[in-house]
C-alpha cells in the first residue's frame, strides 16, 4: 500500500515499493545517476556508503577505469590484485 505523487514536471514521490520497467534515471544530464532495467547501477560523482559495503565471497572490488586493481574474498583467502601495467605500491 504506497501512494505516488506527480508533484510536477519533474518530480516524482513514490512511497511504497515501485517498479520501473525501463530503469531509472536520477538528477539531471551527467548528474546523478542511473539504475538500468538489468540492475547495474552508476552514480556519477562521490558516493557516501553510511553503516558499510559488503560483498560475497567471490565479488571483487574493482578500482581504476579498467579495473586493474581488485580486492576480494574467496571464502578462504583474501586478495589484493594488481593486473594494471604499474606496480602495486604500499605507502605507509
């Protein structure tokens, strides 16, 4: 039971649960982000995780623009890996 309000041209209240075929975008052009219909989501600029992240065994953590640094877990072991064309550096 929620309720949705189309307060105007562009802005949406949703309470309850909703379901958007097509994905959803969220701010302006470049601004904000986008929650595709597969469920991959992108959020442009900084993003604030409150309480934690957590992953399951087996999903790493990708850093850089191809991905060159992860981290993970494989249930057993835990992983920091380079594949980048530099070196992994350890600055204290």
């Amino acid at each position: 039971t929620g309720a949705t309000d189309f307060i105007n041209s562009t802005q949406l209240r949703v309470i309850g649960v909703t379901t958007a075929v097509g994905g959803i975008e969220i701010g302006a052009g470049g601004v904000g982000g986008t929650i595709s219909p597969g469920g991959n989501v992108k959020f442009t600029g900084i993003t604030t995780v409150g309480a934690g992240l957590s992953f399951a065994d087996d999903i790493k953590a990708k850093f850089g623009a191809g991905g060159d640094l992860s981290i993970y877990h494989d249930g057993s072991h835990s992983y920091l890996n380079e594949t980048g064309t530099g070196a992994l550096e350890y600055k204290s």
